[in-house]
C-alpha cells in the first residue's frame, strides 16, 4: 500500500471514530452543536431564495462542519412554508450530508433540519414538545445548533431529527415498507380540504394530499384509506388505532393547530410490518397555541385556544381521520384516557413548565446573543407566562403569541371540568404473571380491575406484530379467585418467545390502561426455549475479531439443554420475509454451550459467516428450524459501539445492553475485560434494597480507586430508562437513590428493570422490580 494510502486511511478511521462519538450526542437536549456551512458563491442567500422561488429542489453544494467533523459536499436548501422568507437573515435549512458522497453521515444522521424558531419567543416550544411526545409515541429527537455561514454567524436554530430509514428502523424495526407524508402540495391543493378523505381507486386523486417517500405505495395507502371511511369496523386492520389517538390528543391537548387536526399536513404515515399504518407526528414549531387560526372558522381568541373543544372535527365529514375514529365509543374513552394521562403526566402538576425553564436555562446565553432571533430577549423569559405581543416576529407584522402557562394552566382546568374526564374510571391493580414459564405452555395473567365493565389483555408474541385483545373474566374459572371479586384472569399461549401485553378496562363512562402509556409501553412475559438467541453486538469496534482480524458483527447462540442439539438446516435471517436467509451448515452446538455466527456477509471465510449484517440503528434477527419455524427472535433499536445486548439471566432472561461475554455466561455480577487493570473483586455492586420497592430505592456500589463511574437504568427491552451517575468518583462506597422516574422525570411503569454499573472498564448488571 502506498503511504498516501496508508495515511488516508488512517485518517478516515479517526474521522469516523470521532462522528461515532461524537454523534451520540447529537440530539441530546443538553448539547448545543455548531454547524459551519461554507458555500464557494459569496451570494449564496441570493442562489438559495431563488431555488426557492422557481419551486426547485435542488440544493446547493457547500462544504459543512458539524462540531468539527468536516463533510464535502453537501447539499444545502432552505425549507419551511411561513417560517421561510427571502427577506429575512435567518431562514430554515435542510443539509443533505450524503447529497454526493454516498453513506457520508453524522453518526447514524444523513439529513439535519435546522428551524428558525420563527413563531416562538420561548425558544422551547418544538424542543419541549417533541420531548413530550417521546413518551407516549414515535417522535424525533431535537435539541439547538449554533449555525455559521461562510464565516456568519447566523443565530440558534431547533435541530430536530429526520424521520428517515434510521428513523423508521429504530422506531419499527423496518425502513422498506409503505411510507408517505402528509403535506398540500403546493399548486394542488383543494378548494375544501378532507383529511384522510377516500376518492376512489385512483392514486392521482390522492397527490394533493400525500408524498411518497417510499418506493412504491400508492394501492396500500389507498386501501387503508377505504377501509377507514368504508368499513370502519375492520379500521384496526390497516391503521394502529392506539398510535393514532395518542398523536390526536396530543395535538388537541397541546392546542397544535397546523398539524393533521386541523391541517391536511405535517404528520407521516408508515406501514410496519404488521399492515397497520403508523401516523408519526412533526413539525412542532407553532405547537402550544401558536398557530391559532382553524381552517374551518377563522383565528380563534386567547379564550377559544384555552377551551378548545376535545372533540374538535369529532363530528366533521370533512375530517374523517377525527370522526371516523371518534365516533367508536371505545375509541373515544380509549382518546380521552390517553388525553388524561399526558395531563396527570405533564399539565396538572406544573411539570411541563419546570421543564421548559430547564430547558432555557441551557440555551439562555445563546439565546440573548442570537443577532437574528425574531424576539427580544424579554420576550424569551417572559413569554413562559405572558402573551408577547408585538415586537417580535417579521418587520412590520404585529402578533400575539399566548404565554404557555397562559395556554395550559386554564386548558388543564377547562378539561378537567368536563363530563368526560371527570367520569368515574376503572382502577387497575396488582397486575401478575406466571414466572418462569416455558415454551408452548400456557400462563395466566390477572390483574385486580374495579369499576369496569369490560377488561381486556391485549398481547402481541413480538413488537413486528399487531396487538390482540382476549376478554378477561372474573368467574371464578380463570385463576382469578372467586367470582366478582374485582380479579380477572386470562390464559395466554406463550408461544416460542413469550409475549408482550397490556391490560385495558372500561365501563360505560371511562377507561382505563395499565401501563398508563399503552400501548407504546406495555408489560414483557419472556419464556426460554432449548435453543436461544442469547446475545449479540451490532456495533462492533474493538471489542473482538474473526479469525481474519476482522471487527464484525456477531450473533451468540445458547443451548439450554443437557445435549448437543444438530443445527444442519437450521436458519438465521433478520428479513422477516426471508426467514431462510442463511442456512447453518453441517454443525451442532454442544450441551449447555455457546455458538457464534457472525453476521458480516462474508461467506467465504473460514467458520459460520451470515450472508447478512446486522444494522447499528436497529432491527430483529430470527432463529428458525428446518421447516421455517421460529424458535427465537429479538427486535432491538440503536446500539452502541463495543456494548453488547444479551439475556440476563443467561439462556433464559430478558434481553438488557451490557458489556460483551463473547462465547461466555452472561452474568448479573461484574465481568471483566481487563482483570489486570481493574479486578472483578475490587469491584462491589450490592443488590439494591427495598427490593420491589415503591417509590424509591437504594443501590450500593464500592470501587477501589478513583475513576469515571456511569450508573443506567434499562427497561426489559434494552431501554435506557434513565442515568443515576455519570461522574468521576474517588475510593469508598457510595448509594445512589432512584425514585423511579425516567429522564423526563415521569414515573415509570411497574415491572422489572435492570441497572448497570460502569466503573472504568468493568461493567456490572443486576435486577429489580418496581412495584406502583
């Protein structure tokens, strides 16, 4: 090799070592980026205004820095409707990384969409609200950008996360199916708008109002389209009706008026792999009643945002995405439940206020010295609880923009004083399982539910599948105690790989669901089976190589049995509609013993080698026997460089990121990567104490000497839930309190949860129960 080969090279790894670092934290909302934009036209806002003005999507080439990380070649335009204007400094960008050069990204990221903060003295509104919305659906990330232009300073933007295929597979475990967006296209748009309207068979029909973003589409888009305004009984087939009415109440609660509820625009839908469409919420710039105009009856007062009607449309032809779906009764207790658990979560208890002073405190100096903001730097601080009027926004335009605690505080009142959400709803309790089942038995799931009428499990055997729902009964017959005692049971297949569920009650006024948030969260029973999936890393660094040197991604296998199980014709895939992807070889895995296959699409080497990789942003990789049959599967999202996801306990438990025991036991105690450098009997984690515990615990560590200790709380699914720790600490023992709260400061769902101890380069696992 050439040295100037060998230099480039070596440069390209480092450059790529620094995105992978520095790309995680690109979307926290204590980061605030810097990108650098370099355009070799020294009028380039003259050649961006005019791509703008000729309607063209072509975009503009610059040179970008992204917190020091240099990319040639980008592609740049302005974006936005109302918040672009020629006339104005600081205008929205969309930045296309890769618009040249081909997988050039930040990270996992290939496109940014920097917003103006246009509308919005706060600064906090898009931030705040896609932070919000995180909770109870899939929403982007966003946090600031500091944004330069050849050498300019142009001001603070929003960054807010692309909803794209690494989007879409970190939140559906997909990126190829069915996916659209819902916008009025320019030129096209109708005289009277009807939002999610079916106008026949013909695709041309529906461009006024949708976008392709995938290859092809057009026939599903328009069957889901008929079967909600024509069959409405069959609606759960094409659309998932839950997702659905967490993204209306949202919108209506938070009074996001240029969204579907009111506009034919800003949301996108995506068909997972189950068939449902999946409406994904966007462009949260003018949430919180700053966009105040309806399109159905004009500007609405300070009073008409404050008690806007819950069932705003719920009764409007013209809106068949709202009325189709309200007019259920079911549906429509099911939308005012999930109304109401953002409200106790955010609204009613001040929550929402205190997180958007956090939230400004960190981009406050930024903020006052932004030369272009659209606001004064009053108006930021007071705009929290007062209206801004005038002063702010374009030269010349004079607009009021309600205070958020204006908005909510009344709104919160105005809702809660209304028949519905004061209804008397059910109560869930005490909700259990079988331990330890096995697979292809049978478990019992009760739950203690008083006041309902109707209560009901709905299970899904993994997250690419549609939730079912079984009545369950309080007769005496379904392990549930005596008859009419407040106690239902169910009996549930477990399948080859268990299942994930949630309990739902109601009665003739109000419902009920357990967790509060399902079913974007919901409770996991997990079974073992005698041949398991039982850890993979895909994203592997440095931690180990093939026996080429090479750093691939790999896939442990873990025989539960006392013998040796053959594996000729076995296969391994992560294409739920290839599950023959690769076809094991003439081999077996001995008795209580490990395999690896690595996934690295390199058959040609010595050893087990997939003809597949596996994909840092994520996706499911599927065990299946002979005949096709699955016998163990496992959906995952974005993972991080050299951490390793695996069962705890091993061969049998659920699946939590921890630190690799490549071809070893996967253990809740510490393992070691370099005893050498720091001994797994220098290293103490105690079991923390109470254990279940409501509402807070107690987790003990010791270390020996001073060094970096992070401390994580992870859900069943591999969630990081929330960091305890994340500092440098001297020798001694210490605790560390969790109140059982995430990072958003709200209570999490009962169940089980495991805490990992990083401390220098040991890393330590263990479990928990949280009880409500």
């Amino acid at each position: 090799m050439k040295k100037k080969s060998i230099i480039s090279t070596i440069l390209f790894l480092i450059i790529i070592t620094a995105v992978n670092g520095f790309s995680q934290d690109f979307y926290d909302i204590n980061t605030i980026n810097t990108i650098e934009l370099t355009f070799t036209q020294s009028n380039w806002d003259y050649e961006l205004d005019r791509l703008v003005s000729e309607g063209n999507e072509e975009r503009m080439l610059a040179t970008a820095v992204v917190n020091g990380i240099i990319f040639d070649s980008v592609g740049v335009r302005y974006k936005g409707n109302s918040s672009y204007n020629a006339n104005q400094k600081k205008n929205p960008f969309n930045i296309k990384l890769d618009y040249v050069i081909d997988d050039q990204e930040y990270g996992n990221y290939g496109t940014l969409k920097l917003a103006n903060v246009y509308n919005d003295p706060t600064f906090v509104r898009e931030t705040l609200g896609y932070e919000i919305a995180r909770n109870y659906m899939s929403a982007s990330l966003a946090n600031y950008a500091k944004v330069y232009v050849n050498g300019t300073y142009i001001g603070l933007y929003t960054n807010v996360q692309d909803v794209d295929k690494y989007f879409l597979r970190s939140n559906f475990s997909s990126d190829d199916n069915t996916f659209f967006k819902g916008e009025l296209t320019s030129g096209g748009a109708p005289t009277v708008v009807k939002i999610w309207g079916y106008f026949g068979d013909t695709w041309s029909d529906y461009t006024k109002y949708y976008e392709i973003e995938s290859d092809e589409g057009w026939a599903d888009l328009i069957n889901f389209l008929d079967v909600l305004n024509n069959d409405t009984e069959s609606v759960e087939d094409v659309l998932n009706v839950d997702c659905h009415l967490w993204m209306l109440a949202y919108d209506n609660l938070f009074v996001n008026l240029d969204s579907p509820i009111n506009f034919a625009h800003n949301y996108y839908l995506y068909q997972d792999d189950a068939g449902q469409f999946n409406p994904i919420i966007w462009d949260l710039n003018e949430n919180f009643g700053v966009f105040s105009r309806l399109l159905s009856g004009g500007d609405l007062s300070t009073s008409g945002l404050q008690k806007l009607s819950p069932y705003l449309h719920a009764n409007d032809s013209d809106y068949p995405i709202i009325s189709k779906v309200l007019s259920d009764p079911t549906y429509k207790k099911m939308y005012v439940a999930h109304m109401k658990t953002i409200l106790n979560e955010y609204i009613s208890n001040g929550y929402y206020k205190e997180r958007a002073l956090e939230i400004q405190s960190i981009i406050d100096s930024e903020v006052n010295d932004d030369p272009n903001k659209f606001y004064t730097y009053s108006n930021f601080t007071s705009n929290i609880d007062a209206a801004v009027s005038s002063g702010g926004g374009r030269p010349g335009e004079n607009r009021t923009v309600i205070g958020l605690t204006q908005l909510m505080d009344t709104r919160a009142d105005y809702l809660i004083s209304l028949d519905d959400f004061q209804a008397e709803c059910p109560v869930i309790s005490d909700v259990e399982n079988s331990e330890n089942p096995s697979q292809n038995s049978n478990v019992w799931i009760t739950a203690t539910v008083s006041n309902a009428t109707s209560v009901k499990m709905a299970y899904r055997s993994s997250s690419n599948n549609a939730f079912e729902k079984m009545e369950m009964l309080d007769d005496g017959n379904n392990n549930d105690g005596s008859a009419s005692d407040d106690i239902y049971g169910v009996s549930v297949p477990t399948g080859t790989n268990g299942f994930q569920y949630y309990i739902y009650a109601e009665n003739d006024d109000a419902a009920a669901f357990s967790p509060q948030r399902a079913a974007y969260e919901f409770y996991t029973l997990t079974v073992s089976g005698n041949l398991v999936i039982n850890e993979f890393m895909a994203s592997n660094e440095t931690n180990v190589s093939d026996q080429d040197g090479e750093f691939d991604d790999w896939i442990e296998l873990f025989n539960n049995t006392d013998e040796a199980i053959p594996l000729a014709g076995y296969f391994l895939s992560d294409d739920s509609d290839d599950l023959a992807s690769w076809t094991f070889p003439d081999t077996s895995i001995a008795a209580n013993s490990f395999l690896i296959v690595w996934a690295d699409k390199d058959e040609e080497q010595t050893g087990l080698h997939a003809n597949f990789k596996l994909s840092a942003s994520g996706e499911t990789i599927f065990l299946c026997n002979q005949d096709t049959i699955t016998l163990d599967e496992v959906s995952f999202g974005g993972q991080t460089d050299d951490i390793s996801t695996g069962r705890i306990p091993n061969g049998i438990g659920a699946f939590v990121q921890m630190s690799p025991t490549f071809s070893a036991v996967n253990s809740e105690t510490a393992t070691g990567i370099d005893d050498d450098e720091f001994t797994v009997e220098s290293f103490s984690l105690s079991q923390n104490y109470p254990n279940p515990f409501n509402p807070t615990t107690t987790i003990q560590f010791s270390i020996p000497s001073q060094v970096k200790v992070e401390l994580n709380i992870y859900d069943l699914m591999g969630k990081k839930v929330k960091t305890l720790v994340n500092s440098n600490y001297s020798a001694g023992n210490y605790d560390a309190v969790w109140n059982g709260t995430n990072e958003n400061g709200l209570m999490v769902s009962s169940g089980i949860y495991f805490y990992q101890i990083k401390a220098g380069n040991q890393i330590a696992v263990k479990k928990m129960s949280f009880m409500k």
